[in-house]
C-alpha cells in the first residue's frame, strides 16, 4: 500500500541558550504510520515533538503539513492532538468535561458530543468515570484520560509523549496493545516517544533513534534490531557485545585476536571496524568445538534465560541462555558468520 | 507524643481568649445593654441600640459604605488581575521585583500613605498645582467619595494582587498548552482553564479588600474631609465623641454580622466553583 506523507521535517533544529538539542534533523512520516522517537533521556525527543505540535519555535528548519510549511501556524490551528508527558489534565473540570473541551469548543451538537465521549470512554476503558473529578483518579487513569481528551478530536496526527510512563508494567503492556489497536482502527498518524527500547519494538511501524539531538537511524523494529547502523543503535536497543574489530576483505572480520566468516562487506581493505554480536546468538559449548574459550565470572537469574559474563582474552562476552554454567567454570562460545554484524566506525562513538 | 501536641496548643488557646473572645463577648454584652458604661450595676438588657440603627440617617450611611466598598472592590479587580496576570507571565527573574513593586508601600505606614494622597489631591495640592502649570483646569477630587475610593483601591490594591497572583503562578504551564492543543486561542483558554482555576484567589482577594474598604474609618476622614461619613467613622465617634458605648457596640456587630453574611456568600461562590463549575461553561 502506498501511503502519502503527512508531516515532514525538513533540517529542523533547535537550540536553547547556545545549546543544539534538536540538530538538523530530517524525516518523513506517512500517513497511518506509527513512528516512535526512541532515545534516552534529553536526547530531544520531546523538543522535536513540541516543534511539531506547535509549542516550541525552531530555530531553523521547516515542519510541513501535507505539504503545507506549518511553522507559523499556532497549536490552535493544527489538526494534530498531543497527550502530554505530564497529562496536564484540567483540575477544574471533571472527567466528562475533560474529554469534552475540545468538542466544545468546535461547537460539536450536544448529542454528537455525548456520542463521541462515552466511545472514548469505553476505548479507555473508564465507563461510569464521567462525573469523577480527574484530581481523584489514579496515575494510569488520569493518562488514559489524558489520551481520550486528545484521540476524541479524531486528529490526523496524534501526538503522544511517553503516554505510559506512570503505569504499572502489566498495565503497561494493556494499554500498549490499546493504543495499538486504536491506532488501527481509527487510522490516525502515531507519534509516539518513549525511551523504553522494547515498547518502541513493539509497537511501532517505524523505530527513529537519537541521540544528542541527532537521529542515529530510521527503521522497522525488526532492521533496528538485527542491522543496527552504528554502535550507538547497536549498544542502546537491546544488549549486545561491541568489540572492535579489523575487516580485512568482504566476508571476513577479525576480532578477539581470531579472524572469522561474516556476511558484510563493502568496507576498505583492513578497515577498523566496531563489531556487534547479541548476547542471545552466543551459544555455549564445550571448550574443543567452540570458536572461542572463556571462564565463567558472573551467573544472573532474568526469569526467562541466565545472563552470563564469560571473559575471553581481554574482552567480557555477555551471554544470555538458558543453560546455567557455574561461576568459574571453561566453556566455548559458539556463533555463525549471520550472528556477527559489522559496522563502520562513526564520528559518534563516544561509548 | 499526643499529649505534648496538646500542650503546644495551650499558648494559642489563651491568646485567641484574651484578644478574641473576650472582647467579642463584651461588645456583644454592651450592644444588648443600656445604661451607664462606668457604673456596671446600672447596666439592663435592652435592644434599643439595634433599635437606634433603623434610622434613615444611619441606613443611609451602612449603604454608603457597602456601596463604596464594593465599588473599590470592583476596581481593585479589575486593576489587580491583569497586573497578577502580567507578573505571573513575567520571566521567573523578574517575577520577584514586579511584586516586590506593588508590595513595598504596604510596608509603609498606612496613615503616611494616606496623608501623601491628602498632598497630591488637595485642591491646592500638588495635582492641581501641576495641572495649573500647563494651563489645565484644576480638579475637585478631594474630599470627596472619588478621593475616598482612590484611597480604598491604591491601599488594598495589593491584597487583591497577592492571592490572584498565588494561584495564576500555580497554574500548570502545560494545562495551557493543552488547552490550545485542543483548539482554544488565547481568549478561550482564558475563560474556559485560566479564570476557572483562579477564583478561589479571586474570592480571598475581594474578602481581603472588602472587608478592611467596608471598616475603614482613616481613609474616609482624611480623603472626604469629614463629609463622607462611613460606618467606621460612625462607630469610632459613638466611642470617642458622643460616648455612646452601647449603640457603637451594636452597629459592630451588625457590620460584623453583614461582613460574615457577605462572606458565606463569596464562599459559596467557590464552593460551586469546585464541583460543577465546568457545567457553567
Ligand atoms: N525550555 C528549555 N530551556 C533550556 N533547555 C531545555 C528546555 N527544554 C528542554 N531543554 C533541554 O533540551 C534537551 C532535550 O530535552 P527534551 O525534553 O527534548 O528531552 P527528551 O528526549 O524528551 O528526554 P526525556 O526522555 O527525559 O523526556 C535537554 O538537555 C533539556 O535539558
Ligand atoms: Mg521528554
């Protein structure tokens, strides 16, 4: 399906007193997308969100509506919804009217209005909370609120600021589901931030990661996870072992003082490189038939899986598996050339 | 534990006996009392101060107060919220000085600052002298009820100022930011979020001003010249000229009793504020 591009960010960037959090950034979001910020915290996500929303002036750049430069549109005026970091619900107002105020002000009829708010409510799963003053209501209450006030106006963009932060993780993982089945059904354009890796993962269409203002790389969760373009991508989604390595010729890499098959190429000859190998692709073996040797130093329980540190020469190898080996004991550590992923040395590997 | 808290309490027990219910009960006493102040046993109960009250001449005059009071009130509001409004936008640096602007003349003596009102507006006063000077006409503000309530409102101004203040700074920044999220300019935020939230300081700052307008004796006699007799000038003269302790007992506790009636009322104002007030919207 061919989807036409809704918002578009063009060199965007925005600095406090000399600072540059949002540094040049470009994107394209398309219709019906659900597209997450992903980064840690004061990367900027929330800025570059503001920029959109209205509430936040570039310093340079262009934010453009369905092809329309919006810069000097004020909120009022956009057809984008935000749920705000910190809710920002009216205290003078009850739940209904909360919900409520947007339509009022579009002067939706009366019986419209009362149609299109109990949907809300039963979206958000607070029936029978309309006459609860938003003061007495829980965290993850008040948030869900906080998300009918916007998803009633039926944006064409909804922007949602953390929206789960102050929810328990089973509740969490609810409302995770909620928002993507409403996002589903009534086809409005997520823009999603969190800094929670794995809710990123799994709830987004596209995955953008930043860091320091800048976007790192663009992508599905699945080409985020498994081709991560730079050590910082490949060090902050999921855990991973990063070592350097030298590419020698397509196809064949060396690190850890071993030269092993690979499936990358397209590097210079003798390149250094930064090599990434996720915990969960490392099998344990018996020493003889391994690639390389290492000694048990540490053993956590994680539920699912053991977490291991196996050193190996100078480097701490972090295994996840389900087979327990005992601190201080010899294992090899086993992995086939589509386990190792090979990435450029960039300018921002400050880690 | 318990039992010391209790204790702690004790001094604040006495004091509010000594300087509050005592004197309570004793204006309470002569109001209901005739007789002779200095000779307790001629005392016998009597309504006839409250009596006395029902006078064309004294209606007349609690209407007064009532009618100027409110009108102070009225301009202290309508002065005192956009100056809160404008402080409580000012950067967080400047915040501090733009109040401490409008708060330092409390710090002034009260009577001072009333007899530099006297000096400006006096019909040969500095005012008129300038207005002279470049050839205007003079004005005949004072005494009068115009110098009165321009005493009243640049007085008290500043109780309306503070509590408004109080709760404008209180309001979340991103409650408004979610108001135009949701459509609402400048004006709509302003009616429907902005004002709502602030009428409890909106209640505490007419009560502040109102009831020291309503009381006042000072600003009355030095800015209306003695022609504008208000209630408080009338009870200090029924202690201090005519020596009539009952009857400037009773017109207390009738102003007292007015003051409290007004109130309950603002208090319900905010009552209603607090549960439904969207509804009004
Ligand atoms: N009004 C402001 N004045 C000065 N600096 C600001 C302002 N707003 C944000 N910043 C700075 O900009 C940077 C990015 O902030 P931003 O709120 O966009 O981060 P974020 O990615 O949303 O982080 P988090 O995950 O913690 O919410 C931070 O270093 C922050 O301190
Ligand atoms: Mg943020």
């Amino acid at each position: 399906m061919l989807r036409r591009n809704i918002i578009e960010l063009r060199n965007l960037t925005k600095s406090y007193n000399d600072t540059v959090v949002v540094d040049a950034i470009n994107l394209l979001i398309r219709e019906n997308e659900f597209i997450t910020l992903l980064g840690p915290s004061g990367c900027g996500k929330t800025t570059t969100l503001r920029m959109i929303g209205g509430f936040e002036d570039p310093n340079d750049g262009d934010i453009f509506f369905e092809g329309t430069r919006i810069n000097n549109v004020p909120p009022y005026k956009r057809n984008i919804n935000t749920v705000f970091q910190k809710y920002a619900l009216f205290t003078h107002m009850n739940v209904y009217e909360n919900i409520a105020f947007g339509l009022r002000i579009k002067k939706v009829p009366n019986d419209e209005m009362k149609k299109r708010v109990q949907r809300m409510l039963k979206l958000v799963d607070l029936e029978g909370f309309e006459k609860r003053h938003v003061d007495s209501l829980s965290g993850g209450q008040q948030q869900r609120v906080a998300i009918a006030r916007a998803l009633v106006n039926e944006p064409k963009v909804l922007l949602l600021d953390e929206p789960l932060g102050a929810l328990d993780l089973k509740l969490r993982k609810e409302m995770q589901i909620e928002l993507m089945d409403m996002q589903k059904n009534v086809g409005i354009t997520f823009i999603y931030v969190t800094h929670d890796q794995e809710e990123a993962l799994t709830m987004s269409d596209t995955v953008v990661v930043m860091n320091n203002g800048v976007i790192q790389q663009v992508g599905s969760p699945v080409d985020i996870y498994n081709e991560p373009e730079n050590r910082f991508v490949a060090d902050f989604i999921g855990e991973s072992n990063i070592l350097e390595g030298i590419m020698h010729e397509d196809f064949l890499v060396s690190f850890s003082g071993r030269k092993f098959r690979c499936v990358d190429k397209g590097f210079s000859k003798d390149e250094p490189v930064d090599v990434v190998i996720r915990p969960e692709d490392i099998d344990v073996t018996s020493p003889e038939d391994a690639d390389l040797q290492g000694v048990v130093s540490s053993v956590v329980f994680k539920g699912v899986h053991y977490e291991m540190l196996v050193e190996s020469g100078d480097f701490e190898y972090m295994i996840q598996s389900t087979d327990m080996q005992p601190v201080g004991a010899g294992i090899g550590l086993k992995f086939g050339p589509e386990d190792i992923h090979v990435m450029k040395r960039g300018s921002d590997n400050e880690k | 534990m318990k039992n010391k808290s209790k204790y702690l309490a004790y001094p604040y027990v006495i004091w509010m006996a000594i300087f509050i219910v005592i004197p309570l009960v004793l204006v309470l006493y002569y109001s209901f009392t005739s007789g002779n102040i200095h000779d307790p046993g001629s005392l016998k109960f009597s309504v006839e101060s409250y009596g006395k009250f029902f006078d064309s001449l004294y209606l007349n005059i609690i209407i007064k107060s009532f009618w100027l009071a409110f009108l102070s009130t009225v301009l202290c509001l309508l002065f005192g919220y956009p100056v809160a409004f404008i402080i409580s936008r000012a950067k967080m640096k400047h915040r501090g000085l733009l109040l401490l602007f409008f708060l330092v003349p409390i710090w002034m003596n009260f009577l001072l600052r009333t007899y530099a009102w006297m000096a400006i507006l006096s019909p040969n006063g500095f005012l008129n002298r300038v207005l002279e000077m470049i050839g205007l006409p003079t004005l005949a503000i004072m005494p009068g009820q115009k110098a009165v309530v321009l005493g009243m409102v640049y007085n008290f101004l500043p109780f309306m100022v503070l509590p408004i203040y109080t709760v404008l700074a209180k309001i979340d920044k991103n409650v408004l930011e979610a108001a135009m999220d949701l459509g609402a300019n400048g004006l709509i935020t302003f009616v429907r979020v902005i004002l709502p939230q602030t009428i409890p300081g909106i209640v505490s700052g007419v009560t502040m001003v109102f009831m020291p307008a309503v009381s006042t004796f000072v600003i009355s006699r030095l800015l209306g010249g003695g022609k504008e007799l208000l209630i408080g000038n009338l009870i200090e003269q029924q202690f201090t000229v005519h020596r009539d302790w009952h009857f400037g007992s009773a017109l207390s506790i009738i102003l007292m009793v007015m003051i409290l009636i007004s109130m309950a009322v603002m208090s319900k104002v905010d009552a209603g504020n607090e549960q439904g007030g969207a509804a009004l919207w």
